[in-house]
C-alpha cells in the first residue's frame, strides 16, 4: 500500500504542477494556478499519514516506510527549487516572460549555485532522519527498526556523495572557455 501511495504521490505532483501551471498562465487564472500548486505539499502530509497509520495498525517496519520518509524529505529538499524552476520555464513558454536565468556554468557562482542545492540535500538528509527517528520512537522495538535505520544511513550517504560534488566544484572550478573572436584578436594581434 505504502509503495503504490508513494508512486500515486508522484504522479500528483506533477499532475497538479502541470495543472497549476496551466491555470496560471493558458487560462489566464494566476490566483487558482497558485492555489493549485499550494496543494501539492497536501499530498506529502496525506503520505505522512498514510505511514503513520499503517505503523500504528501493526505493520512491519520495512523498505517501504524508509522509502515513504525518503521520498518526503526530497521533496521538502527539492521541491520547492523544481516548482520554481518549472515555473519561470512556463512563464518563459506561456506566459511571454523573460527566460528564467540559467544557473551560472563557471567559476566560483558555480560552485556557490552547487552549495546551494547541496544545502537542499542536507535538509532532504534531515527531514528523512527525524521522520524515521519518530517511527523508530514511535514502534518502540529496536529489533524491529533496523530497516528504517538503514534510511537514515542512505540519506547521509547520498548527502555525503552530492556534498563531495558540490565541493569539486570549489576545489577545480571550471574556467569559462576563451571566446572565439577574443582569440582572433590575440592571434592578429602576434602577427
């Protein structure tokens, strides 16, 4: 049950992104497209929920409660960076708006826009450990809890790998590439 909720929470996301989307910019209906996408945090605690109830009626802590606690501490992470993103990009198609700026490709700004999704990680890694350290509290069996400690272990990992990512991009900045005409200059320039 908890697997299939969490693929129906999915796909609602994105079904009330896109409708969201529509609303405000092809219907013309800014206030209902936002109420649309304030809706899609609903469809985490309505996972929550459906967890914590199916601990409470005696279900055996499993993979898929670990996955339930994963899922919604990514989207607390990440979800609100991917509905803006998504937004400017619609705005951009839709809307007649500018195109939304591309984050930066080279040097330090890169490695600062990294830092800033690695920090999205972190809170992911954050919200996942205190959901499933209040399961783990809330079984009260230590026996019986070792899967959803193992979450915890694949969601600091996962920080710890992106972290690493994000750092070599302070360590070996990428330099922006020497433009064409540029390198004319200096070529004509020897001659």
């Amino acid at each position: 049950m908890i697997v299939t909720l969490i693929v129906v929470c999915e796909v609602g996301f994105w079904v009330l992104l896109a409708a969201g989307l529509a609303t405000r910019y092809l219907l013309m209906m800014p206030r209902t497209g936002a109420a649309l996408l304030l809706c899609e945090p609903l469809l985490e605690v309505v996972l929550l929920v459906a967890t914590a109830v199916d601990l409470d009626n005696g279900a055996e802590p499993s993979w898929k409660h670990g996955l339930a606690a994963l899922y919604i501490g990514y989207t607390v992470g990440h979800g609100h960076r991917t509905v803006r993103w998504l937004d400017g990009h619609a705005a951009h198609r839709l809307g007649g708006a500018p195109p939304p700026p591309k984050p930066p490709r080279h040097g330090m700004a890169r490695a600062r826009h990294e830092g800033r999704v690695w920090l999205g990680t972190l809170i992911a890694a954050g919200v996942t450990t205190v959901l499933l350290q209040i399961a783990i509290w809330y079984v009260g069996d230590a026996s019986r809890t070792e899967s959803l400690r193992s979450w915890m272990t694949v969601a600091w990992r996962s920080a710890g790998i992106h972290g690493l990512i994000a750092l070599s991009y302070v360590l070996w900045p990428k330099k922006a590439p020497t433009d064409g005409p540029e390198r004319e200059k200096v070529r004509a320039g020897s001659d």
